[in-house]
C-alpha cells in the first residue's frame, strides 16, 4: 500500500454546517392547541363573526388556561422579558438624563451670552 491508500478522509455530508445540530424535534402539539390554532386563524382572517359559538369559546378558554398557568409556573422567558423591559427602561433614563444636562448647559451658555453682550 502505498501513502495515498492509507488516508481515511471523511468531508461531512453534503449542506452539513459545521457547529450547526439539526433542528430538535418537536412534539406535535394537542388537539385542543391545534382546534384553537385554527379557530384563531380564522378570527384573524375573518374577524370574530367568522368565529363560532364554540369555536370562540375554545380560544377563551384555551388563553385563560395558558395565562393561569404562566401565573404559577413563571419561565425563563418572564424572567428575561422584565431584565430587558427594566435594561431599557435604565437605558433610556440615563439617555435622557444626558441629553437634559446638554440641554440645560447650552441654554446655561446662550443666557451667559446675552448677558454679556447686554452688559
């Protein structure tokens, strides 16, 4: 065997990308979440008279249900939505609170000026 019959050489599959897993599978989801899947559907495309008795009565109490439940079970994504709501909100008082005392500062020169050239 000569040195090129010895190399074992594997290129990845073809539109593979490297560091990148493949998609995780999801579970499909419930009967009720795809009927009320459908029914919303239908309410955006065709406004709530498009909606049946029932069919509305699922989308309610199908929200309530998932409102409830993120009331007692709190998630990550709760969590991180108020760090970045109270980030921002820091962000912007201190944005403003700068752009104040700039403010306040060249209205301070321009009145100094005044009375300068008054004088």
């Amino acid at each position: 065997m000569n040195k090129a019959e010895t190399i074992l050489a594997h290129h990845g599959v073809k539109g593979m990308r490297w560091g990148v897993k493949g998609g995780a599978k999801k579970m499909p989801g419930s009967e009720d979440h795809v009927r009320v899947a459908l029914a919303s559907a239908k309410l955006k495309k065709g406004g709530i008279r498009a909606l049946s008795n029932k069919e509305l009565q699922d989308i309610v109490t199908r929200k309530n249900l998932e409102r409830q439940y993120g009331q007692l079970n709190p998630s990550f994504k709760s969590t991180a939505g108020k760090f970045v709501a109270d980030t921002l909100v820091s962000i912007g008082k201190q944005q403003v609170s700068t752009l104040v005392a700039k403010g306040v500062a060249k209205g301070g020169e321009k009145l100094l000026q005044k009375a300068a050239s008054k004088a």
